[in-house]
C-alpha cells in the first residue's frame, strides 16, 4: 500500500512537471538562447526527491518519456532543440522584410579649408544680391501692361467701360476749367485730357489711379510760366507745354535711375500746407472772372487780394448772377447724399450755362465767352525753348515733377490698399514721366492725378487702367465732333 501510494504520487509529480514545462515554452518564440541548458542524462533523476523506491523512479521515468516523446539521452534532446532553433530563426528571417544596404557615400579625399568656404558663401551671397538688384532695375522698366494685360478677363469689360465713360463725362469740362486755370485756352485742357490717360495706362501700375488735368498742377504751371514774364499769348502757351515736356524728363531720369525714394524725405506737414495755400490761391485767381472784372496779377497773394477789392466796383451783374447760380447748384450736389458721386453735375451746369448764354445772346451785356472751339485731334509738334527759358523753367518743372509724383503715389497706394493690389513706386514714376513727356508732343499742359476722378473710378468698378483708355478715347470723339461754336462762362472756381 504505501509503495503503490508512493507510485501514485511519484507518478502526478512527474505529469505536474511535464505539464509546467509544455505550457511555460511559447507557441513561436522569437529569440532562443545562444545555447540550451544542460539537459539532465536520466529523467528520473529529476524525480528523485518525489519518490522513496526504484519502483517509483521507473515509473516516473516512463511517464516523463511519454510526455516529451523523445528518446532520453543528452544527444537527442540537444538534436531537437538545433532543429527547433534553426526552424524558428528561419521563419522569423522570412518574415521581416529586408531592407537594402545603404549605398556607401563618397567622401572627398581632403575637406577644403574653413576659410575657402566663407569665402565661397560671401561669393553666393553676392551674386544673388546683384541678381536681385539686377531684376528689380531690370523691372521697373518693363511696362506692368505686360503683366496684367495676358490676365485680362472678359468679365473686366463692364466695369471698364462704365468707369471709362463716367470719368469722361466729368473730365471734359474739369479739363476746359483746369485749361483755364493753367492759363491757356480752353482746347488746350481736352488735348491733356485725350493723351495723357492713355500714356499713363500703358506704363502705370494702378488700376484705378486717374489722371489729366488737376487743379493743383496747373496753378503751379500757371505761377511757374508767369515768372518768365512772356511778351505774347502763343509764348505763354509755348512756355506752359515746355514745362510738361521738363517735369516729365525729370519724372522719368528719377525713375531710371530709382532715385524716386528723396520724395519720402518730404514732410507731410508741409504737403498739405501747400495744398491748402494752392486751394486758397485758385480761389483768389478765380475771383475776377467769377465778378466779371480785370485785376492786375502779383506775386503775393495779398497784393492780388487788395487789387480785386479795388476793383468790385465794376463787377457785371450777369456776369455774377450766373456765378451765383452754378456755384449754388453744384456745392449743395456735391455734399447731398442722395446725388451719386458719378453724376455729371460739372456738366449739366456747363451744358445749362452755353444753352443760356447762346439763347439770351449775354456777350451783348458784357459776359466773356469762350467763342469758337476748334475742332480735331491736335498736330504733334515740338515745344521749342532759348537756353533762358530752359534755365527758367528748371525749377518750377522740379518743384512741379516732386510734388506731381507724391501726390500720385499717395493715392495710388490708397486704392491699392482698398483692393488688395500692389504698386510698383518705379513704375509710377514713368508712368506720370511719358505721360507728361509725351503728351507735351501734342500741345499738352502739365497733368497729375486726380483724387475725385480716382475715387469715381473705383466706385465704378474700375479693374485695368483699360478704364483710362476708354476715357482718353471718349475725349478724343468729343474733339472730333467740335464742329459747332461752343458758348460757355467762365466757371473756372466751380471745378477744382
């Protein structure tokens, strides 16, 4: 009884361990130790201490056989454990996939010294800076047409061609007032206002900048032509068309030369003080034809104001009355907020005053008219100057190139801002140069950019300078069709 016992459990001790042993090895392992374990040279060995008989330790030895099914002995349990090993190794190589060797990389025989690649880099770094510079000079005189003109869209053409067409209606008679205001007569502002645009969208980079004849321009043209004193009306208008000739020389050499930048070191504070005293100086100039008088002119302001006064007394009624009529139907439209910024109140008011004035025959009572207005596209012809005039008139074209290429600028980068778009300051500067350089060919008097235009010209829905060709254009029809004897006043205070 007790050795069948001791069999008993001899025999469950060796089952418990073959048991342990089969469910502690992993199903696949992935690594297997460089070498095995020595392995016991009898099972029944390892038994031993269970069991109190031989009986026992043969029992035990059998049942561990069984459970391992291998032939005991070091040799066979060693065999199976390499074979386990090397089908294990293989199946874990053909699983991972194999990655190519690298590519050895080729290094130089000797690595140049630290001074020769500063060297080098300084080189690089010089080369792009020229490049740069290079492109940038290179591109300024390359006319920005050529980069929006291939992007132009059908969808452009409406909002062109209103803008075009309302800035037209209100030139035309802004440009017989500012002829006027310049000093020349009146066919002279519809030459600047039919050339000039179209030069100035050939090589001008804002798409809603307008320019032709201005307020401020022409009474620096007019101070500037009246320092030479001319002998006779054809020298003033020869002097005043040689002024737009050197301001736009100027204009363009500071932009060949990109010299535009000396304009930023002109204070704001003293811009506008002088648009201020020009506004104040185009009142004062306009007051005797808006009374119907002859004032002699000076040079200081005060000495004109003092001669008008003198000379109110032998104002002209009509000549009043219908001063006082325009200037009260045109400064209530301009403030009203029902009335369109786009609508032609300068020309409704020139068109009312030539009715009247050819109905009521008012030359006969003393009001000055303008007479015939020759019709036409002007003849290109050459200004000519004596070595006196050309110094003459080198620094009033100075002062007038400068302050034409601020206030242009100023207002180009404001309606750039508004839609997103970019100027080119270089650009701008040729632009306005052969705009007054080349309309000068063609009998025009100084121009500049115009803020109300510009802004009419945004409102419309401006999107290329294609809009100042259309302008250009509908003055140049407007000069082909003055068959007829125009009559009108002269309003030169009622436009500026």
């Amino acid at each position: 009884g007790a050795m069948s016992c001791s069999g008993s459990s001899g025999v469950r001790s060796a089952h418990n361990t073959a048991t342990t042993s089969s469910s502690a090895a992993p199903a696949t392992p992935k690594s297997l130790p460089a070498t095995p374990k020595s392995l016991p040279a009898n099972a029944a060995d390892a038994d031993s201490g269970n069991s109190s008989g031989s009986s026992s330790g043969a029992n035990s030895n059998t049942l561990s056989m069984r459970s391992h099914s291998v032939t005991p002995g070091p040799s066979r349990d060693y065999d199976d454990y390499i074979a386990m090993r090397a089908e294990v190794e293989f199946t874990l190589r053909s699983a991972t996939p194999q990655r190519p060797s690298p590519a050895p990389v080729a290094r130089p025989a000797a690595l140049p010294p630290l001074r020769d690649s500063v060297s080098a880099i300084e080189v690089l770094a010089r080369q792009h800076t020229l490049r740069h510079k290079l492109h940038r000079l290179l591109r300024g005189f390359v006319p920005p047409m050529v980069y929006w003109l291939p992007k132009y869209r059908l969808s452009y053409i409406k909002g062109d061609l209103v803008a075009g067409i309302t800035v037209a209606v209100m030139l035309i008679p802004q440009s017989m007032a500012y002829g006027y205001l310049a000093g020349v007569p009146a066919i002279y502002g519809l030459y600047s206002a039919f050339i000039t645009p179209i030069l100035y969208a050939l090589f001008g980079s804002s798409m809603q900048l307008s320019v032709g004849p201005v307020a401020v321009t022409s009474i620096l043209a007019a101070s500037g032509v009246e320092g030479l004193s001319p002998a006779t009306e054809d020298d003033y208008i020869r002097l005043c068309i040689a002024l737009a000739m050197l301001s736009g020389l100027i204009l363009i050499i500071l932009g060949v030369f990109n010299i535009g930048f000396i304009v930023n070191f002109m204070a704001a504070p003293v811009l506008s003080g002088f648009i201020s005293a020009s506004a104040i100086i185009i009142i004062v100039s306009q007051l005797p034809a808006a009374f119907g008088i002859k004032a002699p002119k000076s040079d200081y302001f005060f000495v004109t104001l003092f001669q008008i006064a003198k000379s109110l007394g032998k104002s002209n009624l009509w000549t009043m009355i219908m001063s006082a009529s325009a200037l009260l139907v045109m400064i209530p439209a301009k403030y009203a907020r029902r009335v369109p910024r786009w609508f032609p109140v300068q020309l409704l008011v020139l068109g009312l005053g030539a009715l009247f004035g050819w109905s009521l025959a008012l030359g006969r009572y003393g009001v000055s008219l303008v007479g015939p207005v020759p019709s036409g596209l002007p003849h290109p012809r050459l200004p000519r100057l004596s070595s006196a005039e050309f110094i003459g008139l080198l620094t009033p074209s100075l002062v007038l190139a400068l302050l034409d290429y601020v206030g242009a600028i100023a207002l180009a980068k404001k309606f750039a801002a508004l839609g997103k778009q970019q100027v080119n300051a270089n650009a701008e500067l040729l632009a306005l140069g052969f705009a007054n350089f080349g309309g000068s060919f063609l009998q025009a008097h100084p121009v500049g950019a115009s803020l109300s235009r510009s802004a009419v010209n945004n409102d419309m829905g401006a999107q290329t300078p294609v809009a100042n060709v259309i302008t250009g254009l509908m003055v140049m029809v407007v000069l082909l069709s003055l068959t007829f004897v125009g009559y009108s006043f002269h309003f030169r205070t009622l436009f500026f």
